[in-house]
C-alpha cells in the first residue's frame, strides 16, 4: 500500500451490498489503515436484518479476513472478500434467512426474486 506525507491511502471495494475499507473507525470517521479491514454492510437498507443473520456475516467476514492473513489487503483482495459476502447474502437470502426491505427507497431484487412460501 502507498503511503502519503498525510498518512496512509485508504482503498475502498464496493458492491451492490458490501462496502470495504482499509481503515478503522474512530469517532465515526474512517482513518485509513493499512492493516485493518472494515465492513459497511448493506448500506442501502435493502434488507432486513435479524441479529442472527447479521451475526452470521460478521462470522463470514471474520472467517475471509483471517483467510486472507498476510496477504496484502488490495484491490483485488478487497473484491474477493466483497464478493465473496455478497454470495453469502444471496444464500441466506434464498434460505430465508434474511428479507427484502419493503420500504427500502428502491426495491429491485438485485439478488433475484423472493421465495414464495410453498402451500402445501
């Protein structure tokens, strides 16, 4: 990573649902961070979300940051990681684990229609 006379270049990876930075939090501000990862996960409010199914993408993104040790956290690093969430919602989301927004200020099924449950 490159660094400036002001400090450490920050780099970011976004996809329709996961942003990614290389920086921390502190007072509600990122300060880029070479070594730390963080999540700003569904930033549009298009699902909603149970602490279980929120639990489980921490876990998931803990689980690919720790699988990524050592590496150097670039671009394209960054958008494995973030791909690799975004295939994780898409399954809790056809698992019925997690639900569309209905007030969501644009509701699009970006990650395909929702289950209709099954009568029997």
């Amino acid at each position: 990573m490159a660094d400036s006379a002001s400090g450490s270049t920050l780099i970011k990876s976004t996809t329709r649902h996961v942003r990614l930075f290389t920086a921390r939090v502190e007072n509600g501000q990122l300060v880029p961070d070479p070594s730390q990862l963080t999540l700003d996960l569904d930033p549009d409010n298009e699902f909603l979300w149970d602490a279980s199914a929120q639990d489980t993408m921490q876990q998931r993104f803990k689980e690919l940051v720790e699988a990524h040790a050592g590496a150097d956290l670039n671009d394209y690093t960054l958008r494995r990681i973030g791909s690799e969430l975004e295939g994780k919602i898409r399954e809790l989301l056809q698992a019925g684990q997690l639900r569309y927004n209905p007030d969501c200020r644009v509701l699009n099924y970006s990650m395909g229609l929702p289950q209709a449950p099954q009568s029997a």
